[in-house]
C-alpha cells in the first residue's frame, strides 16, 4: 500500500501507477450515514449493533437496513 504525498489517502500501488484520488478515478465515499428516527424523542439515532438514539439512548434491535433515511456531509 502507498500513501498519497498529496492528499494523504492509502491506495494500492499495484492496481494504480499514480494516486486514484487525486486523479479523480476514485472517490471516496465518506459522510454518508444511515439513520432512524427515534420512536421516543423524535431525535436521531445511528446504527452501533443495535439502533442507539444519539438523544436519549433508546434503543431498535433490528438490521442496519431499516433506517428511515442516509445523512450526506
Ligand atoms: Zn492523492
Ligand atoms: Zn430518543
């Protein structure tokens, strides 16, 4: 693995000769997050094994697929 001098990024030298990021041929994908509408408070709750409310601490015991919708930075 490498690391880009430029934008600080690990990639994998023997599949890129140069930096995927920075070339524009990766993007990386960050700052999306699921999350749940807390049935108690009505705050936001994200996904931790179980759905855990970031409010009051209730928590969902069911999949990381039943969110109600993804949080993008
Ligand atoms: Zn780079
Ligand atoms: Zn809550």
């Amino acid at each position: 693995m490498q690391m880009c001098p430029e934008c600080n990024k690990i990639y994998d030298e023997s599949e890129y000769s140069k930096c995927p990021y920075c070339s524009g041929e990766l993007i990386e994908e960050y700052g999306e997050r699921p999350y749940k509408v807390c049935p108690n408070c009505g705050g936001t709750m994200y996904w931790d094994d179980t759905w855990v409310c970031s409010n009051c601490d209730e928590e969902i015991d069911t999949d990381e697929d039943d969110y109600d919708g993804i949080i993008e930075d």
